[in-house]
C-alpha cells in the first residue's frame, strides 16, 4: 500500500498567541492535485508552508512519504529540495529572468547545459519563452509570477506548493497555466494549491481540503468517481 505523501497528527501552530492550525489528522495523497480553500486567517498559507518544511509544528507529528519529519537540519535540507513552494508575491533576484529561474538549479550544483535547457523548458511552459535576458524586476506582476512559477517548475520537484499564483496572470494566460498545473500530477508530481477563485478550484481540483479556524472541515474528492 503506497504511502501518503503527507500525513498530519496532531499539529499545531500558534502565532503571537492564537492557533493558526489545529488539525487532528490530515493526510495528503501523491499524484494528486489538491486544493486547499478557506477564508482570511484560516491557515492556508501556514500549512503550505509546513508542508514545504519551513515551519515546524509547535505540537504533533509530519510524514513525508511515510517516513517521519526530524528538525535536524540536514535531514530538512534533503526534504526542502524535494519540494518547490511558491508564494503569492514571490520574490526575484536582481539581473535577468534566466538568472532569477535558473538559481535554484546552480544552488544544487547543475552545470551551465543542464540550467540553460531547464530554464528554457520552464519559460516556455509559463508563456515567457524569449524572456531569458528580460530584467527581472521591470517584470510586470503577472510576469513576476509566471517567473516565480516556471524557477519552482525548473526543479522539477516531486511536490509542487502554490499559493495563490496566478491572482495578477491575466486571463489570456491564464487556462494555458492551470493546464501546466494539471498536468503535474501524472507526470509524478504532487500539487498543493491554495486559491480563493471558486471557478478555478472546481476546474482542478481531484480533492478539495477546506480550512476553516486552521481546521480541516469534511473534504471533497472530485474526478471520474465525484
């Protein structure tokens, strides 16, 4: 039986004196896109970032992939590269967007054929093929974004973590995007997304986990059998 990708027990976290997240048991199943909804202040953000091995939870336990998550740093360090988090305002570097999307790639050591053709891929996924020698802050928003998104797809990493990516995209754009999304899951890639777009998440989603008082309400499986 394979395992879940994540598994939750018992976590909590508290910020300047209030729970942010309470989840008795929450699992999170691999080749799966799953997003995750909820209000203002529900710990959306919160428990994306815990699954991105940013946080650690105050009390309670994580698994990744059925092995149990340790605070030491090297053991986060290995998760860390398992996974892409993309925030909804993603910060770049100074210079150009080839440097900006092949970062992550050099920070691991790729040489300079294998970042250039991964750049290339990404930018061509996210619709900035030609962008490479671009300036990466005279980016419009929603080119900031599709930057952040095509430096996390470069990694091509075994989970993807989005929050909330693509509320300044345009909407040209923006059914080519949710296809990359949706895609992922059968290329091996688990996806996490956070969004508020009703519309969208009903497009994508194969499971719905809704946040509210950072606790998982009953959730919603979707696809051939929803």
């Amino acid at each position: 039986m394979t395992a879940p990708l994540y598994e939750l027990r018992g976590v909590t976290k508290d910020f300047e004196g209030r729970r942010v997240l309470d989840i008795d048991r929450l699992t999170l199943d691999p080749g799966c896109l799953t997003v995750v909804q909820g209000p203002n202040g529900a710990g959306k953000t919160t428990l994306l970032r815990l699954l991105a091995f940013l946080l650690a939870p105050d009390s309670g336990r994580l698994w990744f992939e059925g092995v149990p998550v340790e605070r030491g740093l090297n053991h986060l360090t290995a998760l860390r590269r398992r996974v892409s988090f993309v925030a909804q305002d993603s910060y770049l570097f100074n210079g150009t967007v080839e440097k900006n999307v092949a970062y992550g790639l050099a920070v691991r050591g790729a040489d300079r054929r294998q970042r250039t053709a991964a750049v290339r891929r990404a930018l061509e996924a996210v619709g900035l093929a030609g962008f490479e020698r671009r300036k990466a802050r005279r980016l419009s928003r929603g080119e900031s974004q599709r930057t952040a998104l095509a430096r996390a797809l470069a990694l091509d990493p075994e989970v993807l973590l989005l929050d909330e990516p693509f509320t300044a995209v345009d909407r040209a754009h923006l059914p080519h995007l949710e296809q990359v999304i949706a895609e992922l899951p059968a290329q091996g890639c688990g996806v996490v997304l956070v969004t508020h777009d009703q519309a969208q998440a009903q497009r994508l989603a194969q499971r719905m986990v809704n946040l509210d008082q950072g606790r998982p309400a009953a959730d919603q499986a979707y696809g051939d059998d929803g």
